[in-house]
C-alpha cells in the first residue's frame, strides 16, 4: 500500500510539472547583426574566412566606372560623385578587413590597342581610387591595387564595352 501510494504521488508531481511546462510560452529570440554590434574578427580566431566572404558579398556591386577610353580622370560630375560615394561607403568596411588581409582595388579596362597601354590604363585607374581612399583616412597598409588590362573583363559586357573601363573591389591575403 506504502509503495502504491508514492507511485502514485510521484506520478501526480510529474503530470503537474509537465503540463506547468507546457503552458510556458517560450520568447522567440532573433539575432540581427548590424555593422555597430558586428565583432571584429581577431586574425588567427579562424573567423577570418566567413569575415572576407561577408566583406566580399557586401563590396561585390561596388564598381567604378565612367573613365573614358584609354584614361584614368573621372570628368562627369556624376562620375566623380559615383567615386566618393563608394569611396565613403568603403572606409568602415576597410576598417573591418583583419589583419593578413587587404582590400585589393582592381583596374579594368576594354579590349583595345596594345597590352602594354591597357595595363597602364587600368593601373592607372586603381591607383586613382588607392590615392582616394588614402585621402579618406584608409591606411596603406589596408588597401593594394593592381591593373588588370583585360585579363579579368567583368562578365555579362562585351570585351570591348565601356562597362569594362572600371574599377572593383576583393578582400583577399595580403
């Protein structure tokens, strides 16, 4: 009788905190990252990989264009104004790179004349975006670039378009 008795009385508790369980209601929580709540990823904590993809993703429409053929100077005002406002949305991003890693800055150009004058052009065209970013306070040892002539042409233009007469941006190893 004693041994039916806490049976049963423990099988009363258990029904009880079972269904006082059940009727808890659980708070959905969400997490949202922004740019200010966003950790710095340290170099070596091996988040460095998914902190370049996310910088990647976020520079990858990020492009410069409106050069002329053949030059690195910017003379529309709206080319000009399309310059400082990427310039301005990549310095916090910069900021973030970590350690290891630069923000490369890649000249493009169209397929035209000589190898020799298209390297030229779209070095020229990178530096002119570097100097830019120096202004904006980037320290040198957060940006390179490279003239890429035609040997990476953006895809979905025409070798010979004006759209290839550009500059674009790549979190890569230093």
């Amino acid at each position: 009788m004693k041994r039916t008795l806490s049976l049963t009385i423990a099988s009363l508790m258990m029904i009880v905190f079972f269904n006082s369980c059940s009727d808890t209601k659980q708070a959905k929580t969400e997490t949202v990252k922004t740019a200010a709540t966003d950790p710095m990823v340290k170099s070596g904590t091996g988040g460095d990989s998914m902190l370049i993809d996310e910088i990647n993703r976020q520079v990858r429409g990020f492009s410069i264009d409106g050069f002329p053929g053949g030059s690195a100077k910017l003379s529309g005002s709206k080319d000009l104004d399309n310059m400082k406002n990427i310039v301005g949305l990549l310095v916090p991003i910069i900021d973030r790179v970590p350690d290891g890693y630069v923000m490369r800055i890649t000249g493009h150009c169209a397929d035209y004349e000589s190898v020799l004058e298209q390297k030229r052009v779209s070095t020229a065209r990178a530096l002119k975006v570097y100097n830019e970013l120096k202004k904006a306070g980037v320290s040198s040892k957060k940006i390179s670039y490279k003239g890429a002539g035609i040997n990476e042409p953006l895809e979905d233009y025409p070798a010979k378009g004006k759209e290839q007469r550009s500059v674009t941006f790549k979190a890569v190893k230093r």
